[in-house]
C-alpha cells in the first residue's frame, strides 16, 4: 500500500463548529478591540485547518479574493461586516451580491468561492475564520467590463497563512 499526503479538507459543517466555539473568546486576543487597521490573530493551527481573529475597523476591507484549494466558514463576533460574492448572470455578466452579516451571523464556502468583504461600521467588526486545508494561496481579482475576473495577482504562503 501507498501512502498519500493529499491534504484533508474538513467539512464547512465541521469548520463552522470549530469557528462557532472559538467566537466567545474572539474579544479577549489583544489589539482585538478598536484596530487602526485589519489585523489578525492566528488562535488555532493544525495539520487539517487553521483559524484567525480578524479585527476590522470602520472601513476595513479587503479586496475580492479566493482561498485557494481551502473551504472555510467565517463567524461574525463583534459588529458586522458586508460580504460581496461573485457570480455570473444568465447571460454571463458578472453579478455581485452583498449581504450583511452581523455577531452571531456565519458565512461557509467551499474552493473557488470569491468575495470581498468590508466593514461599513458603525463601529469596529471582529471575526473568526477557519481554513481547510491550510490556507496555502489566495488570488486576488478584479471585475473588467463587468464580464469576467481577472486575476491581478496570487499570494503564496509556505506555512500558516497571515490572514484571512
Ligand atoms: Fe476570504
């Protein structure tokens, strides 16, 4: 027999669970609760997933993007957040689709999903994400003639990712 090192993919079922139990903690990471910038905590890293606490403050964004081969589930644990996903219309043009999340509320996807997300306010927004696999690459994109993405550039990380 032949041993594989193919890479686990936990279920977004399994994945919300782990970011559901890590929410109630999510407040006590320091420099958690008022950022200046997006900044993130790694609280979890093993060898099927990874999670972060990401604080945003007002406006804190980050652009459209995937998760490379990963899955991942997001919880909301302070504030609120708008995700934007993209997809195609019948005819073929792109379609975003926004919708707000709030403390309590989860986002799951799983490999190919592309979103922005951004904190609109009022006040600072904070949130658990949890990757699997590990989190090995994010591409990021932009919308051209409202057609197509284009990808404008990939992030490639050989251990644990800094985000996201
Ligand atoms: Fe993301």
């Amino acid at each position: 027999m032949i041993a594989t090192s193919q890479p686990v993919r936990l279920g977004t079922a399994e994945l919300l669970a782990i970011a559901t139990r890590l929410a109630p903690s999510a407040q006590s990471w320091p420099g958690m609760q008022d950022p200046e910038i997006r900044s993130w905590h790694t609280v979890a890293a093993t060898d099927r997933y990874q999670a972060f606490v990401i604080a945003w403050p007002v406006g804190g964004a980050i652009e459209l993007h995937d998760h490379g081969d990963s899955a991942g589930a997001v919880v909301v644990a302070g504030g609120s957040l708008v995700e934007t996903v993209v997809g195609h219309e019948e005819g073929g043009s792109l379609q975003m689709t926004s919708r707000k999340v709030t403390r309590g509320d989860h986002l799951v996807f799983g490999p190919g999903h592309v979103h922005d997300i951004v904190n609109h306010g009022p006040g600072p927004a904070l949130s658990v994400h949890v990757y699997s696999p590990v989190l090995r690459s994010m591409t990021f994109f932009e919308p051209r003639d409202r057609e197509m993405l284009v990808a404008v550039r990939t992030e490639e990380f050989s251990t644990p990712a800094a985000d996201r």
